[in-house]
C-alpha cells in the first residue's frame, strides 16, 4: 500500500496546511513505508492529469486547500482515482463556487476528512448524502517543542499566527495599548508571517510595534518559533469566531506550555474551555497579563486532549482510513 499527499505549494513556504501535511506524512512514514508527499505550482488541468497518471497505483490523498492553489476546481479530477481520500480544510469559509467544487469528492471519494465536527457538518449541510464518507481527525502541533532551559521563560505576551485580515489583532494591539496604558513594560512580541504586505492590518500592526515597543518575528524557522514560544507565558488569540480544534496555533502554544487567552464561542469544544482562559475584551486579557499567577485551567483536560493530537496517534488513525480504501 503506498500513499501520497497531494497538494500546491512549493518547499519553504510559509502555509499552515502544507506544514500540516509535512508533519503528517512524517509521522506515517516512521511507521509505514510508501507514504511520500508531492507537490503541485498551482491546480491546473494539466497538473491534476500528471497526478492522476504517475500516482494512478496509489492511495492518493489531497490536502485542500493551500496556498498557491489558484481558483480552478481541477484538483476535484482526482477524485476519479478510485482509492482518492480527500482532507478539507476550513470549509466553512469556501466561497460557494469553490464549495461546489467538491461535488465530485462528495460523490466518489473514499473518505472526506475535517479537523473538527464543525467542519463536518458545515460540509454535509450542502452534501448530506455523504455523511458514511466523511470522518473528524483532529489537527496536530507542527512546532516541534525545541529544548530549552525553563529559566527562559518570564513574564512575556505574545500573538502567533498568520499577521492578515480577520485574525483579532486590532484586538491584541488595543490589549497591548492597555498594558501600556498601565504603566506595564511586559515584553510583547507577534510571531508569524504576513499573508498580503498590502493589507491594511499590516500597516497597524507596524505602527503598533513602533508605538508600543513590540518585537516583531517574522517567517521564522519552526526551530525558532519553538524557541519563542518556550519564553512566553501568555498568548493573546483572539480569534473572531472562537478558539475551535482548527486552530494549530493555539494548540502550538498550549503545547508549549503558554496560557492562551482566547475567545469561547458554542463552537469551542470542551477541552479548550477548559484548558483555555476566555476574554471578554482586551481590557481582560491585559488584566489577566498584569495579574501575579496566571488563571487556574483544568490540567487533566489539556493533557488529554494534546494527547489525541499527538502525530503518531493522527497517523494511526489515518492508517486505518487507509487500509480501508485499499480494500
């Protein structure tokens, strides 16, 4: 049985999905051998019928969607492949032309995997005849936890993610502003990479580091994000439609053993309330910083459920998904 992970992308680039797929496939090929991971400029026609023909004797699985991709739905063909399994990723904020596209993995993919339940039933709202094909396996850490002396560690507040449009950071900047505002000189730091330098949130978050004396990380290595993240003690994350399993950012902090300050939405699952603080506004984050001891989480909760989200318990269970469409 042999196995690869199709997806657009090219090696280095800063993309959380083919990150996702890097330490995936990682993780099957220390415990299978045959799972390679290969990688398309962009979904052309043609790109999809070279895929289809050079992998026609293998389990192919796509991973969609990533950066690069383009707007065509021909990476959809590949679900004629009869042993096609098919991730989505963030389905909910499709467009709807791209949303139809996944018409044909509806009808004829093998298995259609989500990172959450959410996901999921977003999903079988437009293709409910599906729902025997479709399966939850939650997302893992692609930071590796880097050693590091705990002496490293002091009081500190960082936001890690993707520095674009719709992540909260005008919330996170107004959280900082406060703890200015306080008098507090807590060292604070964004770590990321910038989706679109053009975007106007970029130009703020800038302004901000300038104003407000904060450090600014950028396209750093996952060695050194892991650094980052061991010498932080909180993270402010105020994610617009709530903390939710997809959210591989948060779970790199919370691995790492940073405090995530967060929003709680319905759709936040039981694990991450209680292994998360919630935060009403940024005045309560900023309270929560400059407070003596962080906010007590429900320990036995967040060692749980890091643990289903372990690699080589995401690889198990896609290995069984696999050997199914092998049958």
């Amino acid at each position: 049985m042999r196995i690869v992970h199709v997806l657009s992308g090219t090696p280095g680039n800063r993309c959380g999905v083919l990150d996702y797929t890097n330490s995936l496939v990682g993780a099957l090929a220390s415990v299978h051998d045959g799972t390679e991971c290969a990688l398309v400029k962009t979904w052309s026609l043609s790109e999809a019928l070279r895929i289809s023909r050079t992998h026609r004797s293998k389990i192919i699985h796509i991973q969609y969607p990533s950066l690069q991709m383009g707007k065509a739905p021909w990476w959809a063909l590949l679900a004629l492949n009869r042993r096609t399994i098919l991730t989505l990723h963030e389905f909910r904020i499709f467009s709807t032309a791209r949303k139809l596209y996944c018409l044909p993995a509806a009808l004829l993919a093998k298995q259609i995997v989500f990172s959450n339940d959410e996901e999921r039933r977003a999903f079988l709202s437009w293709y409910p005849f599906a729902a025997k094909s479709c399966s939850v396996i939650p997302i893992g850490n692609n930071i590796p936890v880097t050693p590091a002396s705990q002496n490293e560690r002091m009081r500190r507040l960082i936001y890690f993610g993707q520095i674009g449009e719709s992540k909260g950071l005008d919330l996170v900047i107004e959280a900082v502003a406060e703890l200015r505002k306080q008098g507090s000189q807590i060292p604070v730091a964004f770590v990321g990479a910038i989706t679109d330098a053009s975007s106007p949130i970029v130009a703020r978050v800038k302004d901000a580091a300038t104003r407000y004396g904060i450090e600014l990380h950028l396209n750093l290595s996952s060695e050194d994000v892991s650094r980052e993240l061991r010498r932080a003690t909180y993270a402010y994350m105020p994610f617009p439609d709530g903390i939710t399993d997809k959210r591989g950012s948060a779970l790199a902090c919370l691995k790492h053993g940073v405090s995530v300050l967060t929003t709680h939405t319905a759709e936040t699952p039981a694990w991450l309330r209680a292994a998360t603080i919630n935060c009403e506004s940024p005045l309560e984050a900023a309270r929560h910083v400059m407070a003596p001891s962080p906010p007590a989480i429900d320990a036995e909760a967040l060692r749980a459920g890091l643990a289903e989200r372990e690699w080589p318990a995401i690889a198990s269970r896609h290995l069984a998904i696999y050997e199914r469409a092998a049958l």
